[in-house]
C-alpha cells in the first residue's frame, strides 16, 4: 500500500512491555488527560462530536452525540459503561487494546468521565478474558498510584474510580441494555427503548455505554485535535479502524486502517488475499450479523455509511473471509446454530424464529432439506426481523436472508440431491 499507514490504538501492540505504566508515559501516555483537564467539560464534548468519532462496537452511533444525550442538571450519579465484551464471531481487537495498551484505555475512560461529569465507570469484560483482564487490572491499579485515577486526579480536583466487571458468557449482553442487567447482577435480558441508558440506565441512573475501542481514540482526538482525526477517514467517519481478518486469508490478523479503506485492498493488499491463491466465494464484512457479500461487491470503502448502502453493515469490523471451496450450507448451519444458540429467550419472534432457523438450515446440511426450505427460512426472517426488543433476532435474519437470495442456486442444489437420493 502506497497510502500512509496511521496508528492510533494499535501504535504500541509490538512495542515490549507496553501495558506498563513505565512505557507507556515514555510512548506519550496520558499527555491528552493533562490537555483535557485544562478544557471545560462542554469543549471536550464538542470536540468528539466535531471528529465524527463513531461507535466501534457495532452501531457506529456517533460517540459525541451519544454523550450529550445524558442530562446536565441531573441530582443522580451518573455513569459510564465500556463495553469489553466483544462476543461477535470474527471480531477480536478489543482485547488486543485491553492487554497490549491497556493504559490507553484507561486514559479515554478519564477524559470521558470528566467531560461528561461522572465518577465512576464500569469495565464489562468478556468472562473468557482471564488474561486481558488481569492486565487491565494491573494498569488500573497502576494508573492509581501514579494520581491518574482516584482522588484529585492530577490535582485537577476531579474524582473518578474505575471497576472491571466479569461477563457471564452471553453474546447478548455486548447489546447494551443486556450489558446494564448483567451488571446489576440480573439476568442479561435486554430492556424496552425508550428510555434510553443516557436517562435511566445503571442503577436507574444516566449512563454512557461505549465500546473499547471507542474509548481508545478519545485522546489522541484531545491531543491533536478533531479536525486531525477527520482528516484521517471520511467526513461523516473519522479516523481508522481496527479491522479483524479471519478466514481464509494468508496473512489473518488485526489490522488498523483508514477508516473508508476498500475491503479489495484490506483482502488482498493488507491480509495478502486468498490461501493458496484460490478464488474468493464471499466475505462477511463486519461479524456475523452483517449480511453477506459476494466478490462483485468488495469494491466498497469500509465505513458505516457505504456499507448501509449496499445493504450490508461495518459493525465490529469483523472481517471473515470465505474461498471458492467452502460450502454456504455450512456456513449457514453455523450461523443458525450461533444464534440459536445465544438467543436469551426473552422475546419469542427471536426465541422460536432461532430455533426454527436452525432446525431447517440443519436438515439441509445433513441432507434431509425440502422443496420449500428456503422461502419457509426467508418468511422466518421476515418475521423475526424488527419484532424484537434487542438486535439479536435481526442479528440472525439479516445474514440468513441475504445468503440464500445470494446463494440461492447452491442451497437448491443441496436440497435437489437430498430429494433424489430419497427418491
């Protein structure tokens, strides 16, 4: 690639011993804290708002409007929520953040808080993530001692702690709502919107819920400013990304990127295309909840708005890549099973419809399909789509519908030979 390569989380993964607080000061820790305190809490706010920061936990809501949603003239606490979930298959750049560059992390938490007035954040960590999360806990404790955290942080009379909160292994509490209720010890049921976590969120409180990496550009945005940050993506979706790429790549991996990069190039310029240079049958863009797409699409700038116009999404940034000998029925038989399988049940479009999904996309994987599958499979998504409380049953329509219509011809196949050999 001629383009210049721009690190901003991911600058310090190969630098040694970079989760301490010793090398981190050395490689610019928490020079955009000592800038941020020196602004009014409002300024701060604007300034994300201006970089076009988005959402990188799957939404891509802006993060700066997302924070002036939360009431100023409130008597409650308020609290901040950092997504570390990271259950969406084929995403894994969070924990890079968590165990490499931890203190960055911890540095985007303090100017949050500070900005938008709140003194205690929660961590909810991934429960599989013993490791990460004892490094990060380290950093914590770290970040204390050195008056990063605690008391009078910096002598700026601003007070804030940080606590790290162990998941329970369900996908559906990355959904925020589902991430509050696993917090507050309850079952991680997703609650009903409005009201939204800004309002009554964690202990009925105004609540900010924002995903690591989110998290990890806010100082540099401090520290160089919003219009540096634009300049380094697309005006409505700034800066880089972490782009996970898995599958059937030579070069897999974790990848920081221009934000608006084309996928071509970050298949086959970045991860150094296809193993053993066969051809290329799909690629999921953006975790398994994006919808599918086919090789004639690729020539598209990954960003979330370019993606929403060809009907697919960025989310996560999950990139799995698909050859030419793969089988989609397989593919669709793990999808479904996933889904299925991480539906918390609250819901019945998405507690039947799952179950429904899997047990049709089973049949036709053991070659037991029949006429009429896959329109009973296209009609469930229709009806599990968008009558639920949470994403999840859209989580499992969407790829599923999009799929078959694009693969239509090799799911009949798989359905054609199971009726013959009947016969």
């Amino acid at each position: 690639m001629t383009e210049e390569v721009v690190k901003i989380t991911s600058r310090n993964f190969d630098v040694p011993q970079a989760h301490r607080l010793s090398v981190a000061l050395e490689r610019g820790a928490y020079q955009g804290l000592r800038k941020a305190l020196t602004m009014k809490p409002d300024d701060i706010v604007a300034e994300v708002r201006k970089s076009k920061l988005r959402g990188h936990g799957g939404a891509g809501f802006p993060a700066g409007v997302k924070w002036g949603f939360v009431p100023k003239d409130t008597d409650k606490p308020k609290y901040l929520c950092v997504n570390a979930d990271e259950s969406e298959p084929g995403t894994c750049k969070d924990r890079l953040i968590l165990q490499k560059d931890p203190h960055l992390l911890v540095e985007g938490i303090v100017i949050t808080c500070f900005a938008i007035g709140i003194h205690t954040a929660y961590v909810y960590i991934r429960g599989e993530y013993h490791y990460p999360t004892r490094i990060f806990n380290d950093a914590i404790h770290e970040a204390r001692e050195a008056g990063f955290l605690g008391k009078n942080i910096l002598g700026s009379g601003f007070d804030l702690e940080v606590y790290t909160h162990p998941g329970a292994g369900m996908y559906i509490c990355g959904e925020e709502t589902g991430l509050i209720e696993s917090l507050e010890g309850k079952k991680g049921w997703p609650r009903i919107k409005p009201p939204f976590p800004a309002v009554i969120g964690v202990f009925n409180c105004p609540t900010v819920v924002n995903n690591v990496e989110t998290l990890s550009y806010v100082p540099s945005i401090i520290k160089n400013g919003a219009d540096w940050f634009l300049k380094l993506g697309t005006p409505t979706s700034g800066g880089t990304a972490l782009f996970s790429v898995s599958g059937h790549v030579k070069k897999p991996g974790v990848y920081e990127l221009r934000t608006g990069t084309p996928l071509r190039t970050i298949i086959y310029d970045v991860a150094g295309g296809i193993r053993d240079d066969k051809k290329l049958k799909a690629v999921i863009p953006g975790g398994s909840s994006a919808p599918i797409l086919t090789p004639d699409e690729i020539d598209v700038a990954m960003d979330f708005d370019s993606m929403m116009e060809i009907k697919s999404m960025l989310g996560s940034a999950g990139i799995i890549v698909i050859d030419e000998d793969a089988s989609m029925v397989d593919v669709l038989f793990w999808l479904t099973r996933f889904y299925r399988h991480e539906s918390c049940g609250q819901c019945t479009p998405c507690r039947e419809g799952t179950e429904w999904l899997f047990k049709v996309a089973s049949r036709i994987q053991v070659g037991r399909g029949r006429p009429g599958d896959l329109d009973l499979m296209l009609n469930l998504c229709d009806r599990i789509e968008a009558r639920t409380i949470c994403p999840l049953g859209a989580a499992a329509a969407m790829p599923t519908r999009a799929m078959i219509k694009k693969f239509r011809a090799e799911f009949e196949e798989a359905i054609q030979k199971a009726a013959a050999t009947a016969a």
